[in-house]
C-alpha cells in the first residue's frame, strides 16, 4: 500500500521567505510526527498530532515554526521568515497505535 | 528528559563478521525501534520491540530488547556490504508518544 508522502522533495528558498512542507501520512494512521535532519546531526522531534487531541509543539525550535493537520489526515509545516540555520531535511512519519512510525522520504529545504 | 545513547557511533567491519550495536536509555519505556538510513533517503522501520525480552530477526540482523536493563542490541551476523549504512534506535515514553532517537550508528561494511 501507499506509504507516507511528503511535498516537495526539495525546496530551495532566499533567507526570509516563507516555506510550507506536505505530508500525507498513510490513509488511517491517527498519528502524525514531524523530525528534521540536519547535515551530520542526528533527528530532532518538532512537533506531534494524534487524532483529536492538542497536538504536542514542545520541539518547534521558535515562533517562526507552526504545523496544522487538517481533517485528521493531511499536514502542513510552515517556516516564516526563514532562516540559513533553518536549512535541513524535514521528515514526517505516521503511525496507529504502537506498532511502527512509518518515515517519508522527507523535503530538503536550502535557505540560502 | 529521555536520553537515548548508542555506541559506537561509528564501525567499520569486514564482510563475513559479526558485530553488535548497543543502544541504552535513561528512562523506563517498553517501545523501541530501529531504524536504517541509507545516504540522502529516509528512515526505513527495521524492528519494532514492544516488551521485555523481546527478540526479532529479519535476514542477518537481530534486534532484542531488556527493559530492566534499559538496553537493546542490533546483532550483525555474518555481515554483508549491503548493510552499510546508519542505523538508529529510538525510544517512546508511552503509547503514540514521540520519539527520541539515538545518535545512530554509521556503519560500513569493507569487502
């Protein structure tokens, strides 16, 4: 079956700009979870939606971060003003109840 | 704070070895996960440990899990170039919540 996708797969932006990254997690998982990457660093949790609850925002580095899941199903994570530091792969899984979270092929994003 | 360790952190074996990567964590949790990273993709689910004692293969990798211990082991049998790559494990708290992952292990197995 169709796993997790995410949109764009790059995204090269100017310093200042906003950006907005797509994920659309596999068709029935309650849970959605964004990480990013950067170069050489290891994963870094940004933020966490389950089902109906208030999502879970305690990693978003800084205001300029936000993230909306719209119908239980389709998310978005928006960078305003974007930043050189702000540089990385973002990636986002899915998963239901506590069996696996599925990755996607992740969005990297170039301020440059 | 959950604190998620692996060693090494980097190993380089020759094919037809075995090997172990070690993954600790600071606090009780019953869920872990390893995952592999190949160069420029995502993360690939290897293994999914949801109790103590837990014990699962899958080709030449073996992944167990001692809750007591707070520690899991990714077991490398017999290995084979195509297993390089970067291996993590990640831990979650509770049921659905997020998880942490650890520092990952590159590996790179030499003909």
């Amino acid at each position: 079956g169709a796993g997790v996708s995410q949109s764009p797969s790059n995204k090269v932006t100017e310093k200042g700009k906003d950006v907005e990254l797509r994920c659309d997690p596999i068709s029935g998982h309650t849970a959605l979870y964004w990480y990013r990457q950067s170069l050489g660093q290891g994963l870094e949790f940004l933020i966490y939606f389950q089902g109906n609850s208030a999502p879970d925002k305690s990693g978003l580095p800084s205001d300029r971060f936000s993230a909306e899941r719209t119908g239980g199903s389709v998310s978005t994570l928006t960078i305003q003003r974007t930043q050189q530091e702000d540089s990385a792969v973002y990636l986002c899984a899915s998963s239901l109840d506590t069996r696996g979270k599925y990755f996607g092929p992740g969005t990297r994003l170039t301020v440059l | 704070e959950l604190k998620v360790e692996q060693n090494p952190l980097f190993l380089s074996m020759q094919e037809g070895k075995n090997y172990t990567i070690y993954c600790n964590y600071s606090t009780t949790s019953d869920r872990l996960y390893w995952y592999r990273q190949d160069p420029g993709k995502s993360l690939e689910s290897l293994f999914v440990l949801l109790s103590n004692g837990a014990v699962k293969q899958e080709g030449r990798l073996m992944a167990s899990l001692d809750t007591k211990a707070r520690l899991s082991t990714l077991h490398i049998t017999a290995a084979v170039h195509d297993l390089s790559a970067t291996y993590f494990c990640a831990v979650d708290m509770a049921r659905g919540s997020r998880l942490t992952f650890g520092e990952g292990t590159q590996l790179t197995v030499n003909p």
